[in-house]
C-alpha cells in the first residue's frame, strides 16, 4: 500500500467521523449551520472514498469501515461521555484484528 492510498485511507475515517459529530450537533441542538457542516463531510469523504474503491475493493472497503467503527466508538466515549460496554470493546478489538489481518495480507501480495 502506498502512502497517499493510506492518507486517502485516514482522511475518509477522519471526515466521516468530522461528519458524524457535527450531524449528532444538529440533533442535540438544532443549529442548522452544524448540518451544513455535517453534509459538506459527508461529501468530502465520499469523493475520497470513491478514490479508495478506485484502487482496490477490498481492502479500502475494510479498513474505512472498521476504521470509522473504532473511531467512532471512541469518539462517543471521550466526546459524548458514553461509556463503552464490554461487548462493545469486543467489537473494536476485533475491528483492528481485521484491519491487521488486511494490511498484513495486502503487503504479503505486493
């Protein structure tokens, strides 16, 4: 994996996350400028995830799935104050198993 797949990889997880936080804002507290800045992310990250499924399927698909779960879950414990359950924790663990288990195989393709 080169590195700009790898930053296109990472700046997909970071604006779908941008983009899920503002849009639990505008739930919270109605402000349609949090909405704006929500639907401008959601935007942003699909035109850098269609560059990620350009390069290859499979494991762009992963890695930005599992990558927006475990960010997203630790977003809602320190942002949001939620608590993260066990089962949850399970979840994130197996998330990054699964992202180590793709680059691990993408690398011994290359």
């Amino acid at each position: 994996m080169d590195f700009y797949l790898a930053l296109r990889i990472i700046g997909c997880i970071m604006l779908f996350a941008f983009g899920g936080v503002y849009l639990k804002r505008f739930t919270d507290f109605g402000v349609p400028a949090d909405l704006a800045i929500s639907l401008a992310a959601y935007l942003l990250a699909n035109l850098a995830f269609l560059e990620v499924l350009r390069r290859g399927l499979g494991f762009g698909m992963v890695v930005s799935s599992m990558g927006q779960l475990c960010l997203m879950v630790l977003v809602g414990a320190f942002v949001f104050g939620e608590r993260i359950r066990p089962m949850q924790g399970l979840g994130v663990a197996l998330a990054l198993l699964a992202m180590a288990a793709f680059a691990y195989d993408a690398g011994a393709q290359s």
